[in-house]
C-alpha cells in the first residue's frame, strides 16, 4: 500500500533527522511536533479525504504552538524573578519569602 511505504519513509527521516543533532538549528521538540503531526496527517489520509487530513493537521499544529506558546510565557511569568538559590523559593519583590522573613527576623532581636 502506498501509506506504508510513507509511513516507512517517515520513519527513515525519523532516524536521519535525530542523527543531524541540533545542527540544522530547529528546536528538537519542534521537530518532534511535526513528525508527530505528519504521522498524524499520514493516518487521516487513510480514512479521510486527503485536504481534510492536511487542514486538520494543520490545525493540531498551530493548536499546539499556542497551547505550548502560552505554557512557556505562564511559566516565564511565574518564574520571571527567579528562585531562592537556598530554600528554591520563588523570589518576590527581590526578596526570598522564607530566608529573608527569618533573616529580617533575627536582625530585629
Ligand atoms: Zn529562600
């Protein structure tokens, strides 16, 4: 059939990018995400029209840049001060709420 000689080439292209490593200077979970959408594609093909398989596939990707977009900038947001390098603590305002509330403390007795 020709969607497993497709599916046999996918996973050639599989093997050839992860042996490439980071030189080609794509992000490895980006490039996992569109295998894995291709994959996805390639299995709707068989039951769907095939433009009905690329629009839906088209759609997941971009579904997921989002949801992935906002995950990162929630946690950039959350994280954006960073953590206390004692306690790991997030830092708020500059200041650790744990080691610098004990320390305020003892400066005042
Ligand atoms: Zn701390």
């Amino acid at each position: 059939m020709v969607y497993n000689s497709l599916i046999l080439l996918w996973q050639y292209l599989f093997i050839a990018i992860f042996n490439f490593k980071d030189e080609l200077g794509f992000e490895k979970r980006e490039i996992l995400l569109i295998l894995g959408v291709l994959f996805l594609m390639i299995g709707m093909m068989a039951i769907l029209a095939p433009i009905y398989a690329v629009i839906i596939a088209i759609l997941v990707y971009f579904g997921i840049r989002v949801f992935v977009g906002r995950r990162k900038k929630q946690l950039l947001q959350s994280l954006g001060q960073g953590v206390c390098a004692i306690c790991g603590a997030k830092i708020i305002n500059n200041k650790c709420p744990n080691c610098d509330a004990i320390s305020d403390e003892n400066n005042k007795s």
